[in-house]
C-alpha cells in the first residue's frame, strides 16, 4: 500500500491497533508480547490507568501556553527530578535528541560565560549514540549515521570505551566536558563498568570539566536503580532523560547544577512545545509510579528473571548467540556472525514477540517496567521458538 512517510524507516508490515500492559494487537486482533517498550520508552506499560487518567485530565484544563508564561505543571516536575537527582535546574524539551542539544549548549555556554569561549570541545566515545540531530550525530560519531549530512559539526573527541589513557590523553585546555551513556543502548548494550564512570567523575574534577551522563535510555528505572549511575554511586553535572521520562509522551529533560547551568540566562535556549502542562501531566504521573516504594524492586525482580533465563537461553543457542549484554531491564543478545540480528527480530516478530536490533549484531530486549512474570515467561518462550528457527537455517 502507497504511503506519503518519507521513507527514513524500514517499517515492518504491521500497525498495532491497541495495547495495555506489555501486549499489543495488530488490527487483526492477533497478539504480541512486547518486550521492547517502543524502544525503551512504554516504561509503565501500553494504556497505564494512572498515566491515561492524568493525561486525559490535564487535556480537558489546559494543554499549552507558551513559556512565555509560567507553567505551574513544569515547575512541579523539575522540582521532582531535581529532589530524586543530584541536579538544581531542569530545561524540558520534546525528544532525547533535545535533551543531549541542551546538554552540549550548557556545557559550551558554562565556559563561554566565564570568559573560557575556547574551553568547547567535548570527549565522547566509540560505539554512542546520542540522537539524529546533526549536532548529536556529531557527538555519536557513528559513519553511517553522519553519512551525506556533512559537514559535520565540530568539538567532538571520541575516545575507545573503557580506555583510561586515552580519554587523558584526551583532554586539553579546548575540553569542557565528557559525555557518555552509562549503558550504550544503539551501539550495541554496552554497560560501562562502575569503575571506569566513578573515574570519570574524578578526572573531571581534577581538571574542572563537566560531566554529562546521557540516561535517555538507560535512566528512570531502566537499570533497576532510578538512574543507572547510580550503580557507580557518582553524579554527573548535567544529565539528558527522555523515552521513559513520559512514559509514551513525548518529552526530554535536561538536568544539571546551578553552577554548570550558570551561562543558561534568559534567551540562551528554547523550546516552542517544551515542558507545556500536557506533557507535565504525563512526566508527573510516571514519576508517582516509579516513586512508590515496591517500584524499583519489582523491576529488580523481574531483571533478576530475565537475566536467568537469558543465561540459560545463550547457553542453549550457543551455536547463534554469542554473549549476553547489559543491565537490568536493558539487555542484548550478541549474535554471531552467521546470524544476523534481523533475521531474529524477524522470526520473533512472526512468532508475535517484539524485540530490535542494535549495533554490533545485537538484539535488544528492554520491556515495560511494569511487565508481569507470566507476559515476561511468554514472551521468552515466543523467543525461544524464533531461536530454534533461527539455529535450524544457519545448521
């Protein structure tokens, strides 16, 4: 069937016509177990009654003023995230890709407006994947990405993963800040170890650079902390939230200290939609939930049980999988070469169990927080049979 989409995506043939939980319905009727949450953003699950009802309540007061005027709605959720979080100051914008423009603009303006305008380059590493826009493209670095979008925008430094000499080589007077994702989700479910972040956090207060923690993915939950930094018990200086943060909503956030955030004065940044009461409401009701006291846990329980049964599911398609990757709720089976991972994403969408790739020949799993023992133990089961299909085509 023709469509007018500009053809940017490879979409599968199927639309979804409904969803509640971590299932969703084709417009067939048929049934999916999603354990891939539109990409990590579903985070309460498909049609959450808290969210729906905050939505739908918010949308018949008032849905959009303008930041010309205060958003009592905003300001109550950049209250929230700063009291969960190490930060003072929130800018909200539209997607994760505004979130890490904020982030980068904060950073640059920090030092321009201490009199440091050449303190502008920013050290990122191999393997992230920080947004579409040309200036999160950029800081990604990844080739295919960049490709026919040149020239592409300076100040950005990429260093290998994991790699202490070489983000010191790295910095210079021209660095004012590092960026990375705690857990690298596009670039193939890398977790960094807690080590190597608590050790970034010491450089860039032995050298007065800023750090910035990109959690699009990896935050709110996702990890089983709140944040996944948290893991390394560090905070960053600025930090980019999105996906998760509204549930399905679009929305970003950036956060940061007062001190980091200093040059960010009045007509600095900006956002048309950003923060307006329509998506407050979504940010608020996802925040009351993941707040309650049994949230965390029951996402630490339910990573507990993926994790076994991924091991045992690596162990027994050991001729097609390779390693098992990540933390949490965030988790990437590493193919091997002869299979590749969109054969799988395939098979396992026709055996009606939603998964993507990444880089790297990995296959994403990042499920609703909110998904049940028994969706998870089918969902795994679905996987399995795509993986039997899989094994038996590459012999």
């Amino acid at each position: 069937m023709e469509t007018h989409l500009m053809p940017t995506y490879a979409r599968a043939d199927v639309a979804f016509a409904r969803g509640e939980g971590a299932r969703l319905y084709d417009e067939r009727g048929a049934d999916y177990i999603d354990l891939l949450a539109g990409i990590g953003v579903i985070s309460l699950g498909h049609c959450h009654p808290h969210l729906v009802a905050a939505v739908q309540e918010q949308a018949e007061r008032l849905w959009h003023v303008s930041n010309l005027f205060r958003i009592r709605e905003a300001e109550r959720a950049a209250a929230r995230l700063c009291a969960m979080t190490f930060a003072e100051v929130v800018f909200f914008g539209n997607s994760g890709a505004e979130a890490i423009e904020a982030a980068i603009k904060v950073a640059r303006k920090h030092f321009a407006a201490a009199g440091e305008p050449q303190r502008n380059r920013i050290i990122t590493f191999e393997g992230a994947f920080h947004g579409r826009t040309l200036g999160a493209l950029a800081a990604g670095g990844n080739e295919a990405h960049l490709s026919g979008f040149e020239p592409r925008c300076p100040g950005f430094i990429q260093v290998p993963r994991e790699n202490e000499k070489a983000v010191r080589a790295a910095i210079t007077p021209e660095v004012a800040a590092i960026l990375v994702e705690p857990v690298q989700g596009e670039g193939g479910i890398h977790a960094f170890s807690d080590d190597f972040l608590r050790f970034l956090r010491g450089v860039c207060d032995e050298h007065g650079i800023l750090l910035i923690f990109d959690e699009i993915q990896c935050g709110l939950g996702r990890t089983g902390r709140m944040f996944a930094c948290e893991h390394a018990g560090v905070w960053p200086d600025i930090m980019a939230l999105a996906k998760g943060l509204g549930g399905g909503f679009p929305v970003g956030a950036c956060l940061a200290t007062r001190e980091a955030a200093s040059g960010m004065v009045a007509g600095t940044h900006g956002s048309t939609f950003g923060g307006n009461p329509l998506a407050m409401a979504a940010v608020s009701a996802v925040l009351d939930e993941m707040e309650k006291p049994g949230f965390l846990p029951q996402v630490r329980e339910r990573a507990e049980g993926l994790d076994l049964a991924l091991r045992q599911i690596a162990e027994d398609f050991s001729g097609v999988v390779r390693a098992l990757r990540g933390r949490g709720l965030m988790r990437g089976l590493h193919l091997r070469e002869k299979a590749p991972n969109t054969e799988l994403v395939r098979l396992a969408r026709e055996e009606r169990v939603i998964v993507c790739g990444a880089g790297e020949n990995v296959v994403r799993l990042l499920p609703p927080l909110t998904i049940t023992e028994a969706e998870l133990n089918e969902g795994l089961a679905r996987l399995r049979r795509a993986l039997e299909r899989l094994a038996h085509e590459t012999g």
